[in-house]
C-alpha cells in the first residue's frame, strides 16, 4: 500500500491528494445525505402539522419545503469543502471575502427557509378556502404572501449588504420609508379600498350568493368579491359594482343567514261585512296559513285600520329560509313563499262572497236637497227653449 500512501501525500496546487479526496467526498457524500435528510426533515414537519396535514399532503409539503432544506445542507457541506483544502491556500483577505459570502449565504438561506414557509401557509390557506367554498379569498393570499416575501428578502439583502459590504443601511431605509409614505399618500383610496376587502375577509359578513341589503333601494346576490369592490347582482338583474370601503363602512343585512324572514300582507275587506263573518274569516284564514309547510311560527291575523273605503286587515307571517321544495331547490326566493301565501289569502277570502270581498275605492255621495238651478230647469218648455 506505499503507492496509496505517496499517492495521498503527493500535492497538487499545495494541497494534498487526501485533503482534494475528502473536499469531494464530502460534497458527493452530502449531495446524496442532504436529499435523504431533507426527505426526513420534510416528514417530521408534516407530522407537526398536526390536524393542519389535513389541507396539505407530505408529497407537497417536500416540494415546497425541499429547497429550504437542500441550501443549508449544501452550505455547510461546502464550507466543510473549502475548509479541508484551506480554501487553496488564498491570501487571507480573501479568506475573509469568502467567509462573508458564506455568512451572506446563511442570510439568504434563512430567507428562502422564511418563503418556503410563507408557500406552506398559503398552501393550506388555500386548501381550506376551497373546502369551505370561500373560493373568492383566493384572490387575497396571492397578493399577500407575495408582498410578504418581497418584504422578507428586502430585510435579507439589507441585512447582507451590511454584514457582507459592511454599508450602513440606514439611509436606505430611510428612503424606502419615505417612499412608502409617498405611494401609500398617492394611492390613499385604492388601499382604503383594499383594507376593506381585508375587513370583508376577515369578518366574513357574506359570501358569494348571499342575498343582502344595503339601504330600502339596494338589495341583491353577491356575485363576486373583488379586491377593490364587490358586485351585486339586483333583483332587477342589475350589476352594481359598490368600492369595499362602503361596504365595510355601511350596516348591511344579510338575508342569506337570517333562519326566518317576515312576510306581511296589508289587505282591505269591505265595509258592510257582518262581525260574525270578519270573526270566521280571521280564523279559517289562521288555519289555512297554518297548513303552509314553510311557516316558522303561527300566522297572525288582525283588523288594523279603517280606512276610507275599506278596513284593513295585516297578516303577518314568518317563513323559514332553509325549506326546500319538492324538487330539493334551496334556498328559494322570498317570491315563492309571497306567492304561496297570496294565493291562501285569495282563495280564503273568494269563498265568503258575497258577504264580503276585497275592497276597492269607493265614493258614496248623500244629496240633502235639489239645487235651485235644476228646479228651474224642470220647469222649461219642453222644445228646449
């Protein structure tokens, strides 16, 4: 074995055989270690999830997370490198350059380890969105995460420009603050508008196809929740386009998520109608809203007015919002249930005529005498002279 031993203590560049064998083995080595390692690194992660795991599977979490795993293992296998051949022998102003780019290396690799996260979180985020259907919040993760990325790695190069050019970085954030005051002054409503899509987000005040109102003239189905507006789609098959910042600023009544609503019903009944009918009509009309498979509670029947040509009677009435009709179509338009309970009402009344109807105005006129004007004209000659 004396030719191994010359061979391993023979020199190339100043630096020996062994030391040059070991630098590559090393790197080989750790190439093939690294991958295993970060496969490692990447189960044991998926397993800290814990229930999260659910939104993410482990072959995906290895992609996201492989690079940041890869980096570091590949630094330090090269630092170990350079060390074993003294990092060929370079003046040692050099040495000190190459340490700092390492150590600016270790910056970035740290940085990379921070986006690789920030890719696991909007991942999962992602995933839950689509689970609950919340698909319009997709918009948002992208633009966030991607804002916080740009801001992790402009604190990574600060931070590698002082500590590997030894610049002081103050006066450069200094100008990126000042600048950032600038875009936020210049463009002051595009981010109100964007907070308040953060608000509608965060609050989760409706979703796409929830029946709202704003004012008695605005109501409608959310069709789609930007960042900047939210469209809604009228009853009258209108789009209105309305900014996030008076949403998240006006009251707003979900429709969708109230479990009952209120259907009323103002309805005048003739003058002349005896007591006893009024009295029988009031409860056979109870009964007949009562059968209605969709009523939230008992109808309610009362005489609340007189009016000048009728009495006015209120029916009021609650219906459950989640009811399906027989073809299983949910939820239904509040029309179909003002439809059904109409026709109720129709029919109910319709069959105590003609004791007594629906009433419509009426004029009755008492003449007390006969105008002195029209006596003289029955006393005109009948030729019409």
């Amino acid at each position: 074995m004396r030719w191994w031993r010359t061979l391993w203590e023979s020199e190339w560049q100043g630096i020996l055989l062994g030391h040059w064998v070991v630098a590559i083995a090393i790197l080989v080595i750790g190439f093939f270690i690294g991958r295993l390692i970060a496969r490692g690194l990447s189960r044991v992660f998926h397993i800290a999830l814990g229930k999260i795991r659910e939104d993410i599977s482990q072959k995906e979490l290895h992609a996201l997370m492989r690079p940041a795993w890869l980096f570091p293992l590949f630094l330090i296998a090269l630092y170990g490198a350079a060390s074993i051949v003294r990092f060929l022998h370079l003046p040692e102003p050099y040495i000190s350059w190459v340490k700092r780019i390492f150590e600016a290396l270790a910056l970035l690799a740290i940085g990379l380890l921070g986006s690789r996260l920030l890719a696991v979180v909007q991942t999962i985020l992602a995933a839950q969105y689509q689970k609950s259907g919340e698909t319009y919040k997709l918009q948002l993760v992208h633009p966030l995460f991607t804002i916080g990325r740009i801001v992790l790695f402009l604190l990574i190069g600060f931070l590698m420009l002082e500590h590997t050019l030894k610049l002081n970085v103050a006066p450069f954030l200094t100008t990126l603050g000042l600048g950032g005051v600038a875009v936020a002054l210049a463009a002051q409503e595009t981010l109100q508008h964007f907070i308040g899509a953060l608000a509608i987000f965060a609050d989760k005040p409706f979703q796409i196809g929830d029946i709202v109102r704003l004012d008695a003239s605005t109501a409608g189905t959310i069709e789609k929740i930007g960042l900047r507006s939210t469209q809604i789609r009228t009853f009258d098959n209108h789009l209105l386009i309305i900014p996030n910042k008076r949403l998240a600023e006006s009251p707003l009544e979900n429709i969708s998520r109230t479990g009952e609503r209120r259907v009323l019903f103002r309805i005048g009944v003739l003058y002349n109608t005896p007591i006893e009918v009024l009295d029988k009509l009031f409860e056979e009309l109870k009964t007949a809203l009562n059968e209605l498979p969709f009523l939230a509670r008992p109808a309610a029947v009362y005489l609340t007015n007189f009016l000048d040509s009728s009495m006015e009677v209120t029916i009021i009435t609650f219906v459950r919002m989640d009811y399906e009709d027989s073809s299983g179509t949910a939820p239904l338009p509040i029309f179909y249930f003002q439809d059904k309970i109409a026709h109720t009402i129709l029919h109910t009344i319709r069959r105590y005529e003609p004791h007594t109807s629906f009433a419509f105005p009426t004029r009755i006129l008492h003449v007390a005498s006969l105008p002195q004007a029209y006596a003289a004209l029955s006393k005109a000659p009948s030729d019409g002279q």
